[in-house]
C-alpha cells in the first residue's frame, strides 16, 4: 500500500507532497493572525500566544529528525497519516483550551508533531529518493514553491475565516480541511525500491559522519538564522503594523500573501539555480540580500506601499534556502537517510524560529516595540551570509560506491 515496486511517477510525487505542503505551512503561517484576538479573549499579553508559538516551532524541529528517520524507514505516507490527525487535534486544543500553561504545552506539543511529520523534513526524503540526481535540486524547488503556494492561499482564507465565523470556529474549520485533504494525498506517496549500494550505513554511522563533517555544522548554523527571521516576521508583522499605525489588517493580510507568492517564484528559481551554481553562493547571497530588504523596510518612511515592497523582496528570499539547503545535504551524504538530516538541519532552524518569535513577544512586553528584535535580525543575516560561503559541496564516497 505504501510502496512499489518500480520508481515512482515524480510528477505524481511532487504534486501529493505538493498538497501535504501547501496545508502544512499555509495553516501554519497564519497563526499570527490569532494572537491578538486570542490574547484579548482571555486577558493574555502577547508573550503567552508567542510563547505558545515559539514552543511549536522548537518542538517542531526537535521531533524532525524522528519523523524523519520514521518516513526513512517505514515510509512517508504512514508519517504524514499521523501527522495529519496531529495537526488537527492541535487546532482543535488552541480553539478550545483557556488556561494559559496547557494552551502552550498541548499546541506546542501536537502542533510541532503535526509539522514534524508534515512539512519539509518530512517530504524531503521521498522526493530525493524519487527524483533522479539531475533534477533532484529542481524538485527540492517545487516543494518549496508549494509551501509557499500555501502561504499565499491560506492567508486570506484563515483571515476570512476568523472574520465571518470567530477565531475559535476557524481553527474548527482549518481542522477539517487538513483531515479532508491530507489523509488521501498521503495514500499516494509511495516509497520507490532501495537503491542497490556497497554501502550498509546504519542511522547512528549516518549521525556521526554528518555532525563529523564541516559543512554539515556550518549549514545548521546558517539555518538558524533563517528560522529567526522568517519566524519573527511572519508572527510579528501584523501586530507591528498595526503599532506602527497601519491599522487596517487587510494590509497585513496581503503582505503575507504576498510573501507566499513571491517565494513560489524565489523557491523554485532557487531550486533551478542550485542545478547550474553552486549552492553555498547562492545561499550566502540571499541571507545578504535579506539583510538588505530588512534594513531598506526599517529605514524607509513606512506605508502600504512600503510593507508591499518588502513583503515582494522578503518573498522571493523567504523559503529559497530550503531547496538549496536540501541540495547540499542530499549532494553530500546521499538519500538514504534525507529525512533524517534534513530533520537534524531543520531542527537548528527551529530553534531560530523558536528565538525569534519568543523573543519578539519577550522583548515588546518589556520594551513596547520591536526595535532591538529587529536589530538582531539585520546581525543575524550578515552573520549567515559569511557563514555559508566556506561550505564544501562534494559528496562523501562510501567504499567503492557511494549512497546517491
């Protein structure tokens, strides 16, 4: 049921996980949306709601390298069966629970299992395995462009849906829409047969040679930048547009859609790019022009205008380091055990990501604006863009025949 016998149809591939991906993220890049009508309701400050953030994003990536090792092992399709039910009880306990400790731990918990199994990490390994080498960067692009595809989707419709139904029936709604769709896109992603290789590498030889490799540490250090800032901007910008005074939130509605739509382009062009270049270049330059966008939106007099501007320049950089991250791990240490490391990688992402949403809310509770969260971010990308460029491409042979 959950595997064949021959390669599996790419196509087929790309546009299942394309769907798990578009749910995943889109749902998840919304949260923001709730966190003052949530904090209002029950009389938190913002700290509570990025708290609970925060711990998603952490516990996300903490679970990323089990899940990851589970889709290689007993395949994708069950992984995401799971975290498609995870995901929905999570939405459910944010909907329905009102004391401030369990609402953190319970969406921490089940929604950064639900991601684990659902988004990037997970779905990495199975496109890498059913991609052929010479399109396996190309493919990394298109998933990406179909998380980012979300983000613009969901946007509005989360948006609309706490408008027309309340906050608490939208997170209902949301729960259903993944259970409707994931479960039988999951059915379709069928593991392609073992490669035949020299190689037996167990999980733990897999572990130690990645954490022994420079490279492999110099990309979890850039990754977690890129959970820092994109993590920041996308749960903060909303309510620091609206402290700014742009107090109409279909502004920060169509930023983040946005967002999401420029990157379908900035994720897949990075993804053909990381085929013909190499791919610690071009991560080293969009950290750099991160810097750039960020620095030019905070300088500039702010408007509509100006949010569109940088939501445009920020998405076509947002989610372009992943193929190319992906690219690199695959291009090193093989397929064999993708999920897996991607997992490794992604969890330094999170920890970024749990950073700069924890601290946007920390820090504006004690401070009453974002401006020394913001400072840290324009640091953070320079420090990412140097950080890439040492990176070594070159995959490990492994005996006569390396994984690929």
């Amino acid at each position: 049921m959950f595997r064949t016998d021959r390669a599996p149809d790419l196509k087929t591939v790309l546009i299942a996980s394309g769907v798990v991906l578009t749910l995943a993220m889109g749902v998840r890049h919304g949260l923001g949306f709730w966190l003052q009508p949530i904090s209002q309701t029950h009389g938190w400050t913002r700290e509570t709601f990025s708290l609970a953030l925060a711990l998603q994003n952490l516990l996300w990536g903490a679970f990323g390298p089990f899940a990851g090792m589970a889709c290689d092992r007993i395949g994708t399709a069950r992984v995401i069966v799971l975290g498609a039910f995870l995901y929905a009880a999570g939405l459910l306990w944010m909907a329905l629970v009102s004391q401030p400790a369990l609402f953190v731990i319970g969406s921490g918990v089940l929604i950064g299992a639900a991601l684990a199994c659902t988004a990037f990490g997970a779905v990495s390994g199975i496109v890498g395995r059913s991609a052929p080498p010479e399109k396996r960067s190309w493919a990394f692009g298109i998933s990406s462009a179909a998380g980012s595809f979300g983000q613009f989707l969901m946007m509005p419709v989360e948006q609309q849906l706490i408008s027309i139904t309340g906050w608490q029936h939208a997170f209902f709604w949301l729960a259903g829409l993944v259970l409707l769709l994931m479960l039988p896109m999951a059915l379709r992603l069928k593991e392609p047969p073992p490669v035949a290789s020299t190689s037996d590498q167990s999980i733990g030889q897999a572990i130690r040679e990645a954490f022994g490799h420079r490279s492999f540490i110099l990309l979890l250090s850039g990754y977690f930048v890129c959970g820092f800032q994109v993590v920041f901007i996308g749960a903060h910008l909303p309510s620091y547009l609206k402290d700014k005074g742009i107090m109409n939130p279909n502004v920060a509605v169509l930023a983040l859609a946005l967002i999401g739509l420029f990157n379908i382009f900035g994720s897949y062009y990075a993804g053909k790019l990381g085929g013909m270049l190499p791919k610690r270049y071009l991560l080293a330059a969009i950290y750099g022009l991160r810097t750039v966008v960020i620095g030019l939106f905070l300088l500039a007099p702010l408007s509509s205008v100006s949010v569109y501007l940088f939501a445009a320049g920020m998405g076509l950089l947002w989610l372009s380091t992943v193929p190319l991250t992906n690219g690199i791990v695959a291009g090193i240490f093989g397929v064999k055990y993708l999920s897996m490391l991607s997992g490794f990688v992604f969890f330094s992402h999170q920890v970024g990501s749990f950073l700069g949403v924890w601290l946007g809310g920390w820090l504006f509770t004690r401070q009453g604006s974002y401006d020394t969260v913001w400072g840290i971010t324009l640091a953070l990308g320079v420090f990412a863009a140097l950080i890439n460029l040492p990176l070594r491409e070159q995959a490990i042979a492994r005996g006569p025949v390396a994984v690929r």
